[in-house]
C-alpha cells in the first residue's frame, strides 16, 4: 500500500514542550496530529490520526493487527529491506509526550 497523504489545510500550531512542537492540519476533513522534533528537525505523523483519516481503523493498533495492516508490512519489507518498522529508529515508534 503506497499511501502519500496530502495535507489539506496549513498545519496550525497546537502546542510545544522541551522535546516537540505540535501541529495540526486536515486531510480530507479530519484532524491529523504532527509533531516536529526540535532536535533532529524530523517530522512526526501521528499513527492513530493517520489511520483514522484513511478510514483503516480507529487506531494504529487495530489497523497494523488486521490482515490490510499485516499487508501493508510485508509490501513496506520488500521494498524498503533493512528498514525498520517497529522501534526506536522505525517507521513506528512510540514517543513518550
């Protein structure tokens, strides 16, 4: 699944702490969470947002444990080898706010 999401609206500045600046935008009318990380300058899309606004599922979780998700997985494997899905340096991480 080759998913590019274009985003709607200029993202708006919700928030920031020590670690990120928050942002929001929509994309085909729902709210999409951003964060940019102060530090490496790397943007951030919140997962669960994101799977809500492509209609996949009410949250990463359930999207990435269904047969669609476990798809999107093994296609992101085969063309992407040696990159990492889960953890520190993967596509999803979890970031402690």
């Amino acid at each position: 699944m080759n998913t590019q999401i274009q985003i709607t609206t200029l993202p708006i500045k919700t928030g920031e702490d020590e670690k990120f600046i928050y942002y929001a935008a929509l994309f085909k009318g729902k709210q999409v969470k951003i964060l940019l990380d102060k530090i490496s300058n790397e943007v951030l899309f919140d997962a669960n947002s994101v799977v809500k606004c492509l209609e996949l599922g009410n949250t990463a979780e359930e999207f990435l444990s269904s047969d669609k998700g476990l798809d999107c997985i093994l296609d992101f494997k085969k063309e992407n080898p040696g990159k990492l899905i889960f953890g520190e340096d993967g596509m999803f991480r979890k970031i402690t706010i």
